[in-house]
C-alpha cells in the first residue's frame, strides 16, 4: 500500500510540474501583441499596432493614481533606458509602451504629466498610450494581464511587465516594482538585440 501510495504522488507530483513546464512555455509562446488594436499616444496620435517597426518592446501597464507600484516600476524603466541609451540601442533597437488601464480618468494630458514627471517626452521612444475600454482590455488580455476597477478608482491589477521580440512575441514575463531588476532586463534585452 505504502508503494502504490509513493507512485501516487510521484505520477502527481510530475504532472504538477509537467502543466506548469507546458503552461510556461506554451502560453509564453502564445502570447503575441494583438495587431488589430489602435490606441492613442499622450499626444493625440494614432498608435496602430499592425504597423509597427521591428524592434523590441517592453511593455508596462499602469494607471497614473496607482500609489506604488506603477510608479516605482516606471521609474525603473527610466533607469533601464538611460543603460540603454548608454549603449546606444534605445529608440533603434528597443522600445518601451506603457499604457494606461484607466483611460477615462488617465486623459491625455493627465498621461503628459506622468510622461513630464519620468522624463518620458520623446514619445518615439517610449510611447504613453490610452485607448477605448475594449483596446485596452484586448492589449492587456493578451497578456493575461488582469485589472479590475472596484469602483473608488483604486485598480486592482496584476504585477507583470512583458518583454516582447521583433515580431511582437513575448518572450519574457517580468516583475513590477521591487520584483523588476533592472540589470537583469538590461542583459536580457541586450541578449535578444
């Protein structure tokens, strides 16, 4: 009974860890940058997703009142660019987007004021994005990247920033805030370049 009991969870155990291995790799290699979506910039310009460059991405979803963790990653990502721009791949090579879960309180010029307050003003390297509820929950569903507003505007989200190739393919999941390492993004997105 004792070995039949150990076969038991050795079978469980392995395929625990084998739909974990699966659904590592197969969903990452699923999720693609839906290139149907139109969203505007901070600026009031088209941003069409079908008819992006080849370059890089990473991607960050947030929402201007978020008291913590959007902030702070953004801010991570304005260190990460100034390494990029060091090596001189930032806006050639590599892109960041960070778009808004909120578009009806994160206006354009509420996404300006953020984009001031970081830095982010060259809006050809790194793209503040709004869009209509539906684009905003097709660009993030894609990315299994889940927000829900519960009603006194405190939006409840997932902690993740994606990093996507050339063809718009996700290739790593990411941390925010303390769980975003800057130097490890860096070599990573220089390995892929």
């Amino acid at each position: 009974m004792k070995k039949l009991y150990i076969t038991f969870i050795s079978l469980l155990v392995l395929g625990i860890l084998g739909g974990i291995f699966y659904f590592t790799l197969y969903r990452q290699a699923s999720m693609d940058l839906p290139a149907d979506v139109v969203m505007e910039t901070a600026y009031g310009e088209e941003y069409v997703f079908s008819e992006l460059e080849p370059k890089v991405r990473l991607i960050e979803f947030i929402y201007i009142n978020c008291p913590d963790i959007c902030p702070a990653t953004t801010h991570k990502m304005k260190q990460l660019r100034e390494k990029l721009e060091a090596e001189g791949v930032f806006g050639d090579k590599v892109e960041f987007l960070t778009i808004t879960i909120d578009p009806e309180r994160d206006t354009q010029r509420a996404l300006q004021q953020y984009g001031k307050a970081f830095g982010i003003e060259n809006q050809k390297d790194w793209v503040l994005l709004r869009g209509s509820d539906e684009a905003t929950q097709k660009v993030a569903g894609a990315f299994d990247f889940l927000y829900r507003d519960p009603g006194n505007g405190m939006i409840i989200h997932s902690s993740s920033t994606y990093l996507i190739d050339e063809e718009n393919h996700i290739i790593e999941v990411l941390g925010m805030d303390k769980q975003f390492d800057t130097e490890k993004v860096f070599n990573r997105i220089m390995k892929e370049i």
